[in-house]
C-alpha cells in the first residue's frame, strides 16, 4: 500500500510539472520557458497649478520685442567672433561688452554642458570661443522667461528701488531670461542668463 501511494505521489508531482511547463510562455525558437520580470508602473507627474503671463498682454508683447532686440545683438557678437577666428576681421571684446550693456545679458551667466557656470563676459568669452571654435554653427535656439514679482517694501524691492525717488521709475518686476544657445555638431546646449527690469509704469526699463 505504501508503495502504491508513492507510486501516485510520483505521477501526481509528474503531472503538476508538465502543466506548469505547459502553461508558461514560450521563446519563439520552442525553447525554454520566458522569464517573466515584474515592470513597476511609475504614474506621471501632473503639475495641478500653472502660471504664465497673459499671451498678447502689453508687458508681454514688449518683453518679446526686447528680448528680441537683445538678442539680435548676441547673434551679432557671434558673428563677429567667427569672422575673428576666421581671420576676417578682428574681435574687441571691449566694444561687444559695451555693446551688451542695453541688454539682459549686462551681467550674463553660462552654463556650459557640463553644467558649470560662468558669471560675466569675461569669464564668458573664452568660453563662446571654444565653442566657436569646436562648432560650424552656433546661434540663439529657444528663450524662457520666468517673472519675479517684488512686493512693495520688500528686501527685493528695497535692493532695487532704494536710491528712487521717481515713482514712475521703481522696479515692480524682474523677467529672469535664459538663452538656450545650439551650436552643431555637438547636441548638449548652453545656455545664458540675465535679468531684465521692469518698471511700475507698466514700461520695461530700456
């Protein structure tokens, strides 16, 4: 009796194991059973609140229009280093800082691709003529703006309108501008940032 019960044990283990086999997927090749891993479902994150200027409003129109312009002269600066490195003509940094100095890049920051950060044109010029010189190509890509509001009597506020005696000319606003910069072949961009005043005039200060 005993051996008869083992007997069934066997062929009852035998039968489980065959329609496990049976059940589990299969390669193409006829194979081995595929080895199924769990895949964790992250959801993605939904930003519930958003802010953006008003498209079309007044601030938002000049804004553009000087951002526009500023820039036109960072394409021209550009420019006018390749044609240096070329041997076209000859590039004086003194000139083009100067010229940059109506523009939010007054005091710019870098970021390189590496994500280091350079602070001024002098630190940043070197820089652009390395890329230059790596690059066929190099020109403004995209602009973001991000607007800082200063409430009144706030430090903010205080650092910039201190010395104001105008009411018409007191900072409400500043519009924090980064540059995203392509230049070919590499595909890592830089970027460049500056600050652009507004006034409480409903005017940006330019």
């Amino acid at each position: 009796m005993k051996k008869e019960r083992s007997i069934k044990w066997a062929v009852a283990a035998l039968l489980a194991a065959a329609l496990f086999a049976a059940s589990a997927p299969q390669d193409k090749a006829g194979g081995a059973p595929v080895t199924v891993t769990p895949v964790t479902v992250v959801p993605e994150k939904i930003c519930p609140l958003t802010y953006s200027l008003a498209p079309g409003s007044l601030m938002s129109k000049r804004y553009a229009a000087k951002i526009e312009r500023d820039n036109s002269a960072l394409s021209q600066l550009l420019v006018a280093y390749r044609e240096s490195v070329l041997g076209i003509t000859k590039f004086d940094p003194i000139y083009w800082i100067k010229q940059m100095d109506d523009t939010y890049l007054k005091n710019p920051t870098l970021t390189t691709e590496t994500g280091s950060k350079l602070t001024g044109w002098r630190e940043i010029l070197p820089e652009l003529l390395r890329i230059i010189n790596e690059s066929t190509y190099i020109d403004v890509q995209s602009v973001h703006v991000q607007f800082e509001y200063l409430p009144y009597g706030s430090e903010g506020y205080l650092r910039y309108n201190r010395t104001v005696t105008n009411p018409e000319d007191q900072i409400d606003f500043i519009g924090h501008v980064k540059t995203v910069l392509a230049y070919a072949p590499h595909d890592d961009p830089v970027t460049m940032e500056g600050d652009l005043l507004h006034r409480r005039t409903c005017d940006p200060l330019w």
